[in-house]
C-alpha cells in the first residue's frame, strides 16, 4: 500500500535556526515526490515537484532532495514569513491521486 | 501561470440548503479535477476525482447524492453540498491538474479553499 509519512508533526524554530523535514515515502513505482505549503485557512501552495532519486531543487530559503525512500525540505537561515504547514504528496497508481503525508507544521519565532 | 480560482472563499448557510462551490482554472485547461476536505489540523483528504465530461469518481464512504460534482468544461468544476447539515461544516479545497503539462505530469494545482458554516 502507498504511504506517505512526514516528521516531525510540528518543528519550532527561531528566526535564522536551519533545519530539515522530512518525508518517508512507500509507493510502487515513483511518479513524482511533491512539497506544498499551506498557510492556515488557505489552499495548498505547489512548491517543488521531484522525480528521480538525487535529484535536487531549489527556491529561496528553500531546499528539496529527494534519495529512493525519502525527500528532506532543508530551510536555510528561516524568517517568521516561512511559518506554515508544509506537505509531502506523492500521486498513487490509481488516476494520479495524492497521497498526503499528515503535515510538519513549522513555526519561526523571531 | 497555474492558477486555480475558488468561490467563494466562505459561505454560511441554514440546514437544509444546498451550497454550490465554484472552482476555475485560469491560465490552462484541466481535464482532472480533485475536491478535498480539511479538518482542523488534520491533512487532506480526497472526496472525489472529476473528469471533463464524464461522472465523478467518489472515495470510498463519500455520499456521491450529497455531494454533487460537475466537470462540464476544461475550466470548470462545481461541488454542490445537497442539503447540509451541520457536521459538513469544513474546508473544502479543489485542484486542477493541467492536461498539457508534459514536463510536470500529476502536479494539482489547488484553490484558495471554502469555508462552509452550516447552522
């Protein structure tokens, strides 16, 4: 069965304190590893998408890697803006549904 | 580009009305579309798939007569909560995949949400 599994469940952070998430996946076939960010109260919002194993990208403060089993968000020097839930998704064999892990949801405190 | 648009962001309705949620891709033809709630703190969880021009494809324990979806064009995808009590209150989100995005296959893109109070 797919599984997507994301740790830690919340992460506290102080302003310019880098860390990692992460993102265990089980799924036959990999057809894509995607990050999201969720603001409370708003839709996801589509931040990387990776597709094969060593594969590496970024935005901003922002770093996505991603090895056979599972992808790290790396946040480099974190602000109190980069506060949100961030998702780990990977589509199932069946008509590309997403499988969403539960959420790490990062706080930066100033 | 990749922009889905939601309406309306929050709606109250009485028990026993029904509530029609709109979600629009702006910039690019989805022939899938994706419906999803949201618990408080809780992750996404998939309601139902929406293919242009054919029915929808209802998770499993999801009402399909409750929850009625409409993929009429490459842009448009409607959910219409038939006559709502309170416990569907929630946060309902869509997604739209783009049909020509060869290069990026199976990312949704999603709506800003709705907020639906049923008192």
């Amino acid at each position: 069965e797919d599984q997507v599994t994301q740790s830690p469940e919340a992460l506290r952070l102080q302003e310019g304190e880098s860390s990692s998430l992460n993102c265990s996946y089980t799924v036959s076939g990999l057809r894509g590893l995607f990050w999201y960010r969720q603001d409370p109260g708003k839709g996801p919002e589509f931040l990387f998408t990776l597709y094969s194993a060593g594969e590496e990208k970024e935005k901003e403060r922002l770093k996505a890697t991603l090895t056979k089993k599972e992808s790290f968000l790396h946040i480099t020097a974190p602000k109190p803006e980069d506060s949100a839930t961030y998702l780990c998704a990977v589509p199932s064999r069946e008509g590309g549904k997403l499988i969403f892990g539960q959420g790490t949801e990062l706080s930066v405190k100033p | 580009g990749a922009v889905v648009s939601q309406h309306p962001s929050w709606v109250i309705c009485k028990s026993g009305t029904s509530v029609k949620i709109e979600c629009r891709s702006l910039d690019f033809q989805a022939t899938t579309m994706f419906w999803y709630r949201q618990f408080p703190k809780q992750s996404l969880m998939l309601m139902a798939t929406s293919n242009e021009g054919s029915k929808a494809t209802y998770e499993q324990g999801v009402e399909k007569d409750k929850f009625l979806i409409n993929h009429a064009s490459l842009t448009l995808s409607t959910l219409t909560v038939t006559s709502a009590h309170p416990e569907d209150s929630s946060f309902y989100i869509c997604s739209a995949r783009d049909k020509l995005a060869r290069g990026a296959k199976n990312i949704q893109y999603f709506g800003a949400g709705t907020r639906l109070s049923v008192l």
